[in-house]
C-alpha cells in the first residue's frame, strides 16, 4: 500500500494510537523534504513546553476550573471577585508532547484531571483564600481526548490534500514529481491549518531543571526561506486568509531586519521576565504543563 494511503487508512482507523500516526507521518514527511510539517509533527512528538501561551494550538489552551482543598468537603470550586483573575488562574495551557497525552487519556478511570499550578500561581491563588490550601485546576478528560483528536484529524486531512495533489509514496519511496508537488500542498495546508508561526523555530530544546530555561535554536537562512515561501504561497489563499497571515509575515520580516546582528549566533535571548511570567513555559515548575489524573 502506498505510504500516504497507510497513513489516510490509520488516521480514519479512531483505535489505532495517534502518537504512532505522528511516527508514519514522520517518515513521510521526511522523505518529502516537508521542513513545514516536520516541524509541527515534532511539536506535536517532542511537546510545546518553550512556547508562549498564546503561541500555542487553540486546541491546547484548556480553560478549568480552579479548585481548592477542604479537608471537610474534599476539592470545591474557588470563587473569585474579579472575573478578569478568574479567566487567568483557569488557564490550563497542556505544553506535553501529545504520547504523554494519549497515554494519560486511554488509561485514565475516571472523568477529570488535575492541571498543577506553577508555585507563583498557586502562591497566588492561596493568598485571594482565607485559608491558604492546596489549589488546582480541573479539567476534564473530553477536553484531553479533543487535542489527540484534533492531531488525528490534521493528519487525515494532509494526506487527503497529497493524494489530490497525485503524491503517494509507492513502495515507500517518492518521485521527485511527488516531492515538487507535495511541498506547496503542505505550505497551504500548515499556514491554514496550522499557523505560521509555528514554523519559524526549526529546532528547540528545554532543559527542565528546578529553575529550568528554554533555548530556541533558531537559523536565520531558514526563517528567510520559509518567509519567502510562504510569500509566495499566499495568492493561493482566500482573501481572508491572505489579510490574516500578510500581516504576521510582516512582523517576522521586521524581526528579522532588527534582530539580524543580535541572532547573528542563532540564539534566541532570554526573556527578562523568565521565571517569573505566568503565561511562557519556561519551565519554572517541572510540574507546569503536566496534567495528573484527578483522584
């Protein structure tokens, strides 16, 4: 079977695992020389943890409900005064790789997990109590099993765009037709399905220590490819698409201009408020980004 039609046959298949999905999708795009969709498959394999909030998939920003412990009542709903805090301390950004994920969803018993504070939040959070308990978000098992689903889909999805565009993999192998062809099918398919800042940082790496720090490792010659790519891609987009992503692939050009001395060795700078930002997964609890199944 042709390896794109394997992977449409296990993505429609919803019993068979999506992190091994992840894998197949892997050799694909490897041997298409698909930069795009390797970098947001190894997102999803490798996890989220060195992103912003806000830079994460939608899928990925889950909204709990924060709890509070009682030793008389067990965990109850903590009520706060002001609503704008209230939406900030129900945030639960899932930053794991999607295997963890998978894993924890397919062997979990009950309905809900626990989403751990960092210790700046939950500090926080216990000082808005009378009594400074344990704090916790919940969330539910459904909102997990959406962001396996959601990947699950966009593979079906891509391989289902590669075989309109005639590209399928007899014997494992693509012809250098296949390989031309696939690439502006898959640089359409990321921008609209995937976004495009995902595919500016080729590689990162976290090191998760007690006070951990988050490097992106960034190479210049490759933004500007895919900045000149995705130029190049966007006439193939509806007009609201195009007046969505013009402006962001602006943004990145300026950055580029104004950072090119400063990344001239290819490392992103340390944020200023590392460690203490609520909104970057920079690691400063092991703990942040990690989902524990609700007892």
């Amino acid at each position: 079977m042709p390896l794109i039609l394997k992977l449409q046959a296990e993505a429609a298949n919803t019993d068979a695992s999506v992190t091994n999905l992840l894998g197949i999708a892997k050799i694909a795009a490897t041997k298409l020389n698909l930069t795009d969709a390797l970098v947001w498959i190894d997102r999803e394999l490798n996890g989220y943890m060195d992103l912003k909030v806000e830079d994460l998939p939608p899928c990925r920003r889950l909204m709990g409900i924060p709890k509070g412990y009682n030793p008389y009542h067990g965990w109850q709903p903590i009520q706060f005064r002001n609503a704008k805090t209230a939406e900030q301390l129900s945030q639960a950004p899932i930053g794991l790789g999607l295997g963890a994920i998978e894993k924890s969803v397919r062997e979990a018993s009950g309905s809900s997990f626990a989403f751990p504070y960092p210790p700046e939040l939950k500090t926080q959070v216990q000082d808005s109590l009378t009594y400074p308990v344990d704090a916790q978000i919940a969330i539910e098992r459904s909102q997990l099993w959406n962001i396996v689903e959601q990947v699950r889909n966009l593979i079906l999805n891509w391989s289902l765009e590669l075989e309109k565009a005639g590209v399928l993999g007899e014997d494992m192998q693509f012809s250098e037709q296949e390989k031309g062809d696939a690439k502006p099918v898959t640089q359409q398919f990321i921008i609209q399905n995937v976004g495009v800042l995902g595919n500016v940082t080729d590689q990162a790496s976290v090191t998760n220590q007690q006070t951990a720090t988050a490097k992106i490792e960034l190479d210049l010659g490759q933004v500007r490819d895919f900045l000149a790519q995705a130029r190049a891609a966007l006439p193939q987009l509806p007009e609201k698409a195009q007046e969505a992503t013009r402006p962001l692939l602006e943004t990145i050009d300026r950055e580029l201009k104004a950072e090119k001395a400063a990344m001239s060795s290819s490392r992103w700078p340390r944020s200023p408020s590392h460690g203490k930002c609520p909104k970057r997964f920079c690691g400063s609890s092991q703990s942040y980004g990690r989902s524990h199944h609700q007892r």
